[in-house]
C-alpha cells in the first residue's frame, strides 16, 4: 500500500519540521566549538518538503534521528574523532574518521539504537581526522554537484541528497535506476571527485509517476 501525502499533512508537519531543523542547526553550531561531530541539518522548510519524495512524516523523522544520533555519538567519541551523520527515510550515514576500530564500533552501534533508524550505512575510516582545508573543499565539491544536478534534464536535484568525505560522495533517495546511472554519470564528471557511492532506494517509474501526480493533485486540489 503506497502513502499519500496530503497537502494539509504537509503543512500540518511543517513547524514541527522547522523546528527540529533549527534544533539541529544549534547543536551544530555549538559542537562545532567543543567537538568535532556533524548533523547534516540540511534547511528545510515547507516548499521543499513539498517537493520532497518521503513521506512528510518520514522527513521529521530523519531530522529527529540526526539530532539525537548526534548526541548519543558524542558520548562515546573521542577528541580526534570526526563524525558527519546524515538521515535519508530513516536510513542513517555515517562518514568521517576514527581514531581506532573500537570507536568505529562503538559509533555504529549507537546511532543503530536511535529510535525509528530502519539500516546504517557505515563509512567511517580508521585515519585522523581530516583537515579543514579537505573540508572546504568536500563543501565546494558539493555546491558543484547541487549546481550540476539543477542543470542536468531529467534529474529532480531536491529530491538528492549529497554528502562529500575527502572527496568521496555519497548520494541519497529515493530514485528510479535511470536517475540513479544519471546522476553517479554528472557526479563523475564534477572535478575533485574521487568516488561515488550510491546509498539509494529504488523506486520504479511508476512509482515516480504517481509521487508526480500526487504532487500535481496536492497543488492543484479540486472544489
């Protein structure tokens, strides 16, 4: 049985969504001063949550997850760690370096207690944590992939979400094999590029028509 997102669901989750975003924001800012661990706390607000192919219900969920992922990382990482979590349909990321295999471990195992958090991915590295230069460019590396993706026919770029770690990238979302070969083909060919690693849910064609014509009906509801 498929969900059906209505417009007033949407708008209904909305604040509760702004408002978890904004919580994420602070924490953000905050660890960033005492430590070194990262939520994706992408901005989100009620268009593109429109536009967003999960279940309005699942986007508030993600949001949940990485702010409380992230404090329960921050209790069991040490000072040399670097630690990004990203939550896509309640499927977690983890990118970043470790200091030891133990804290590896340790990282995975607590983000996988998180309530609603359905698979984990975990690419952390054993290796020091990266440089703030590599960072800056991981973050220039992205905003170019974003910027390909929007002009790149036949790909709904809101609907991807990208994490960049030493120039490696992680895709996320929901997407039909077609947009799946599409976008790893424009990431490719994005410079500074070192590999894709697609973490996507297939979803068919037809299942993107009806998500579309959903979207269509909401906007457009009848008298």
């Amino acid at each position: 049985m498929k969900n059906h997102t209505t417009l007033a669901q949407i708008r209904s989750a909305g604040w509760r969504v702004a408002a978890l975003g904004l919580a994420v924001a602070s924490l953000s800012s905050m660890m960033s001063a005492c430590s070194p661990l990262v939520v994706s706390g992408a901005m989100v607000g009620g268009t593109l949550v429109a536009l967003d192919r999960r279940t309005s219900g699942a986007q508030v969920e993600d949001e949940a997850i990485e702010l409380k992922g992230a404090l329960r990382v921050r209790e069991v990482v040490s000072s040399g760690a670097h630690v990004n979590l990203t939550s896509y349909n309640r499927l977690v990321l983890i990118t970043g370096e470790v200091p030891s295999a133990d804290e590896l471990k340790k990282v995975e195992q607590a983000v996988s207690r998180v309530e609603n958090v359905r698979s984990v991915v975990n690419e952390l590295a054993v290796a020091p944590a990266s440089s703030l230069s590599t960072r800056s460019t991981d973050t220039v590396t992205t905003g170019r992939i974003k910027a390909a993706f929007i002009d790149t026919k036949d790909l709904q770029a809101n609907t991807i979400k990208v994490v960049t770690e030493r120039g490696i990238v992680y895709l996320l979302g929901r997407v039909t094999p077609r947009e799946s070969k599409l976008a790893a083909e424009v990431v490719r060919g994005v410079p500074g590029v070192q590999k894709v690693v697609r973490v996507f849910e297939s979803i068919t064609e037809e299942e993107l028509a009806a998500m579309r014509q959903d979207s269509a009906s909401d906007k457009n509801p009848k008298k």
